[in-house]
C-alpha cells in the first residue's frame, strides 16, 4: 500500500480525538537539530470542521484487538485497515515539521498484540524522533491502558504530553461499551503519570535538576452522548479528575453516529452545543474560580442550551448583583458575564487612575450588551428591562439553536 | 513643517529627532515619501540615521516602557493610513505622560494606536502557524507570503530558534520585500523582481500531496462548518496554502 493511502485511513481513524494542542512545553532546539516548542502552543491550519489542526495525528495502526462498541476501530467492524511502520511516522514528521505544516505529532494506535507492544513500538518512534533526528518539536503520546509502569516512564522521559483516554464518563458506561477495558486499567496510568509528575515538582523544589517526563502533563478526553451521564455527572468527573490526578486538560467529544451497536443511542446529529457548553463550564472551572456545584447543582443537572453557564449561574443568583464596577473585587468582576480575565484584569489596572465611566468601560473589552444588566457605573445602572434575557444569549447560539432544532434527535 | 521621510520605522524616529530638534509646535505632518509639492508649508527631507533613531527609541522605552513601546513599533507596522500623525501624537504624550501613559488607553489616540498594534500581533501570530515552506532543488526552505499588515520583521526570530540548523526565507511578496537564514546570520533585503528560476526538490510534489490528503481526512464530515474555518483561517491566506488547493 501507498504510504499516501495508509495517510488517508489512519487520518480518517485518528480524526475523533479531540484533543490537537501544542501547548504547555518549552523544549529548546538543541544544536544541529530541528525545531522547538512553543509554550502557548501553534496552530497551523483549520480543517473543513472548523478544528484547528497543530499536530499531525495520526494512528500508527487502526487494527484493534479490542472491540469498543462505539469505536471505528473496533474489531467487528468491517474497515479497510492499514499500518505506518515506525521509519514512516518519522519521516512524515520531519518532513510535514520542516515545511511548517505542523507543530509535531500526535500519535495514537489501536492495540497491536498487546497495549504493552503497542507502546514499545510508540517508544521506538518517540526514541529516532529524539534521538536520531535531534527533533525538538511537540510530541504527544497515548499512554494505552493496561501499559506497564516501566514502559511509560521510558516514554514520558521523550514525550512533551502523555494522554489516557477516559472516554466514557462512568463505571456502568464503560463495562456496557467498552467491556475490555476497566476503570482501574484507565485510572492506574493517570496516577503513575501523576505521581512522577509530581516527583519532578519536589525534585525541583529541592533545586534538584530532575529527570524529564511529559513537560506539558497528560490530558484525556470524554465522549458525550453515547451513553446516559447527565452533565452535571460529566462536570463532576472533570473536576474530580482536575483535584484528583491534576490534568492540564478534559477535552469532550461530540458522539458521532457513524457505527450502529445495540448499546449505543440512535440520533442524528452530534450534540454539538451539549459539547459546546461543557468547554465553557470547564472553562471556567479552570479560570474563573466556579466549581462544579455551582454551575449544575441537584436542581439542574443539564446545561441550559440556549444561555451559557455562566449567565446561567448569573441568573440564578440575582441577589448578588449588580456590582459597582469601580469598586468590585477583582473575584466578582470575573462573575460578571460579559467580562472575562483579560476585561477583568484591564478594569482593575485602569481604575487605580480614576473612576472609570461608561464610555471608557466599553474600550476594555467586556461586552457591555451582556455585562451591563449585571453592574452600576458610578452607582447609576444601565441594565434591566424586557431585552434581559435576548441580551444574554449570543447571537451564534440563536443561530446554532435554529439550524440544530431542524435536524437534531437527541441533545 | 512637514517631514518627509523615506517609509522605515527608523526613519519615522529620525522624523520625530528632528521635530523634537525644531519645536514640535511647528510641526505639520510627518509624510513618507515625495508628495505633491505643498502650496503653504515648508518641506524638509529627513536623513535616515541608526544612531538617532536608536536614541529616539531607547528614550521612549525608559519613559513608557516595553508594552508602550512594543505598541509603538507593532502599530507603525499596521501601514494604516495616516499612521505618522497619529503615532506622533502617541509619542508626544508618551514623553510627557511616561509609564502613566497606560490611563489613557482608553482615549481616542491612544486606543487607535493599541487597535493597529493588535491587529499587526494577530496577523504575526496567525501567520507563525500558516507559513508554508517549500523545500526547493538546492535544499532552501522558501515561504511567501502577502499580509495585509508588514509582519515580516516580527516573524523571523520565532523560525531562526526553529529552524536555526538550515538555511530559509520568507518573502513578502506584496511588500517585495524577503528575509533570510542561512544557519548564521539573518538578512533583510529588497526583492523587485518575481524570481522565476525557484525549483522545488524532487519530493516536494509528493509531500504537498500528502499534507494534502491528510488535510482532507482529519476533518469530521458530520461537524463541516466553512464559517467557522473561514473565522480562523479568512481567505485572504489559502493562496499560499497547498491545503486549500482545489486539486484532486
Ligand atoms: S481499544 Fe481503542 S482503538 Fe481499540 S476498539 Fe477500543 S477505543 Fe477503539
């Protein structure tokens, strides 16, 4: 087979992990060798999907033994396969790297023999990237679970980024959909990486120099809605995962209904904005002090679809607004829908000079159509009124809710 | 008077030197290049010197700082019309303001500087990420490209630590203007002629068509949304993007 093809079907399979950041490393170039990481991390094209692609993701193999009910790659399913050796993956790299097409590689694989083999053949390309090819770029890892301690330490020392994929968000899930594979073989992984990751920190801490393992940390994704969870189980998860194990990242995946299993939901559409909205919670879970709590407690386990988490939350806590924008601590001001870090940040510099008026308030950044049923400036309010709730969502959500109502099953 | 100067940013620094030198009440304009003759205003032309520029620059960094400065140099990269009386203006109050100049980003002339200076930032950044090199017959890796602001003197440090061990460069081709690495130093030169002799290596073609392939299979077909692509990455780019190549 052509090695262009073999691109084309292990493209095809790698295309539903969600997660393509470069971010979090700062790996140098190193003298006679090829390139470097960039800490924020590069985009470097946008496929039809609107997705941003950063590294060339790809699965060294889509043959699986294993037989995940919602997986294309499951070994039921009846699909062209194919196999990069560890010479191509690298060569692709470095070529594609070179031409800047790329911020580095991703690489994934069905489980080849055993998650044990699959990974010392993951070793071997990470090893010639390093090595043999002085290569400096961004390399991201999937640690399959099941791996032995050993091999992905030997791994992570090559890695910038090391992922286990969770998939589904509970125990019931996983044993309807993905019976190989246990929750304990998903979570040891997590907490071996975790557990080195923090080694590394003491190690630093004492002023020693330590050993290097996955620079950028380890991330994992969920599935939504190929399986029952209510959003607030998702968030919970997410968050639990953030204390427990200390990920840089939860990415979420929209199910796609591309294969047909006796377990899975039947829809049409991928729960686009189900998917949108928990980014936004996770989101300010991680930059905005909220918990999980607090956007979905007991009493509303679903994400309103049309408003945004945080106005949501907003909403339903009406008496503590509004807020005197001159005078708000920096914590409340981030509450404010409307008003993110950077119009935070700026609001708080500015008004060390001064009180800040209405107008001048419009040049930080917030948007005043949102924030301004939410604040007083110099103590008059500019809010209220019947347009409330129209205000507060976004005219790309109207849009989103129209076109989906037309096609969408299930959300 | 106005000052005609010859289009760098250095040579808007010496313009500035010589208002400061003159009175800058008696400034009128600050223009790049010849112009119609002026009916009532004395004209000067205005020699472009490292030292001063460099003086006028260090100066208004101790005043107002690097993010000041930074806004400065990123704003006159913009090529907005008009932007020598406004960023006139800015260095003014810069030199009497100094580090309070911050407060006033909010008003008119300042926040108009900021926006330029943003949107030179945003294209740099985007373009870190779309830069397609090609690699050609004598092994140079060669990019063009055609922004909208002039980004090329904000591109090159980030590909010389990348790319330090071989040999590149970008051209602008709008601006006809190219930088190149050749492992050792880095050279900015004028570029007015379309080279036609540029000859890719014997696997360009196929690497192009791989990128290609693999462009088009890591898209999800059941998630396609064009606006959403066309928001990240706008038209104006997919020319020199062998991803967007209509081609089979
Ligand atoms: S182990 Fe991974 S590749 Fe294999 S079937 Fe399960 S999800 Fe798919």
């Amino acid at each position: 087979m052509e090695l262009e093809e073999k691109l084309a079907i292990l493209a095809d399979a790698a295309k539903y992990d969600v997660s393509c950041s470069s971010s979090g490393s700062r790996r140098r170039n190193t003298p006679g060798g090829t390139g470097n990481a960039s800490w924020a991390g590069i985009c470097h094209s946008w496929a039809a999907d609107g997705r941003c692609i950063s590294l060339l993701k790809i699965l060294m193999t889509n043959a699986c033994i294993y037989d995940c009910e919602y997986c294309v790659n499951r070994r039921s399913h009846d699909t062209p396969r194919a196999m990069l050796s560890v010479e191509e993956i690298v060569r692709v790299t470095m070529a594609f790297y070179r031409r800047n097409y790329i911020e580095g590689l991703f690489l994934s694989s069905g489980i080849i023999r055993s998650p044990d083999y699959t990974t010392e053949l993951f070793l071997q390309v990470a090893r010639t990237l390093r090595e043999r090819e002085r290569f400096n770029g961004y390399i991201h890892m999937k640690a399959i679970p099941g791996t032995d301690a050993r091999l992905l330490e030997q791994l992570g020392r090559y890695a910038d980024r090391m992922s286990v994929n969770m998939e589904l968000p509970s125990e019931r899930s996983l044993r309807l959909l993905a019976p190989q594979k246990s929750r304990q073989a998903i979570l040891s992984p997590m907490k071996f990486i975790h557990d080195r990751l923090t080694e590394a920190e003491e190690e630093k801490r004492a002023r020693r120099k330590p050993a290097p393992f996955v620079p950028a940390g380890q991330t994992t994704q969920l599935i939504v809605g190929a399986s029952g969870e209510s959003d607030r189980q998702i968030l919970r998860l997410t968050e639990g995962l953030y204390r427990a194990v200390g990920l840089k990242r939860v990415y979420y995946s929209a199910y796609v209904p591309v294969i047909r299993g006796a377990h899975l939901p039947v829809i049409a559409r991928p729960p686009l904005l189900r998917e949108n909205r928990l980014y936004q919670a996770d989101w300010l879970i991680r930059k905005y002090q909220f918990t999980a709590e607090e956007l979905l407690p007991e009493t509303a386990p679903d994400f309103d679809l049309e408003l945004d988490p945080k106005a949501c939350w907003a909403l339903r806590h009406r008496e503590l607004f509004p807020v005197e924008v001159n005078r708000a601590p920096y914590e409340m001001l981030l509450r404010v829908p409307g008003i993110g870090v950077q119009s935070a940040i700026r609001i708080v510099k500015l008004r060390r000079y001064g009180w800040l008026s209405a107008d001048s308030l419009r040049r930080v950044g917030l948007v005043w159509k949102r924030a301004r049923h939410f604040l007083t400036v110099k103590g008059r309010y500019y809010g209220g009124g019947p347009s409330l709730r129209n205000d507060l969502v976004s005219v790309k959500t109207q849009r989103a809710m129209r076109e989906m109502s037309l096609f969408e099953g299930q959300v | 008077m106005i000052y005609r100067y010859d289009g760098t940013f250095p040579g808007f620094l010496c313009a500035v030197y010589e208002a400061y030198h003159d009175g800058t009440s008696g400034v009128e304009g600050i223009c790049a290049g010849p112009g119609p003759a002026a009916l009532f205003s004395r004209e000067t032309a205005v020699q472009t010197r490292e030292d001063r520029a460099g003086r006028v620059a260090a100066a208004f960094y101790r005043d107002c700082g690097r993010a000041a400065s930074q806004w400065l140099y990123r704003a006159f990269l913009a090529e907005e019309p008009d932007r020598e009386n406004f960023l006139f203006t800015y260095m003014r109050q810069g030199f009497r303001l100094k580090r309070a100049l911050y407060a006033h980003r909010t008003e008119r002339w300042a926040w108009t500087v900021f926006q330029w200076a943003q949107k030179t930032g945003a294209e740099a950044g985007k373009l870190l990420g779309l830069i397609r090199f090609s690699e050609l017959e004598e092994g140079l890796l060669y990019a063009e490209i055609s922004p909208t602001h002039d980004v090329l003197p904000l591109l090159t440090s980030h590909f010389r630590r990348r790319l330090a061990a071989e040999p590149w460069a970008i051209h602008d081709v709008r601006r006809k203007r190219a930088a190149f690495w050749d492992t050792k130093t880095m050279l900015f030169a004028d570029v007015p002629e379309q080279a036609d002799t540029i000859r890719w290596s014997g696997k360009e073609q196929a690497m192009r068509r791989m990128w290609r392939t693999y462009y088009r299979r890591i898209a999800i077909a059941d998630r396609q949304n064009p606006a959403l692509r066309r928001s990240f990455m706008p038209e104006k780019y997919w020319h020199h993007l062998p991803e967007m190549d209509r081609r089979p």
